[in-house]
C-alpha cells in the first residue's frame, strides 16, 4: 500500500501542478499546490488522512509597494 503522501506528490506531478512540501507540524507534510488563481495547502498525516485549505486570490496586479509592505508587517493577522 503507498502512503498517501506518495499518491499526493505523483498526481501533481502527473497533472503538472507546480507544489512544494514543507513540514510545520510534527504529525505532518504540508504540500502546497498553486493554480491558476489558487492555492491549495494539503496537510498530508503520518496516519495518512489528508486536510486541505483553498485560498482563492485575486487575479489583479497590484503595483502598491507600501501595502505590500504594511501587508507583510501585519503578517496576514486582521
């Protein structure tokens, strides 16, 4: 049986979605998946049960140096 982490990476691959993995977490991978307009965060478990966040972003190009900036300060907290 593969792991699901396995399974994960080799249909990105096969689809061609650009994703990297990261571990924040002990119990853990976090491979994010970016589409066109969206990313997919994928918590892939040891146990091998998967959550995922979809974050819809705007397709506008933003040119405010300074907003990115303050954005970045606040570091996404509301």
């Amino acid at each position: 049986m593969t792991h699901e982490l396995y399974r994960m990476t080799r249909l990105l691959e096969r689809e061609r979605i650009h994703y990297h993995r990261d571990r924040h977490r002990d119990d853990s991978i976090m491979v994010t998946a970016t589409l066109v307009g969206e990313r997919i965060e994928i918590d892939v478990f040891e146990d091998g049960h998967i959550e995922y966040s979809r974050f819809h972003e705007s397709k506008d190009v933003e040119d405010d140096v300074a907003l990115l900036e303050a954005l970045f300060r606040k570091g996404g907290k509301d």
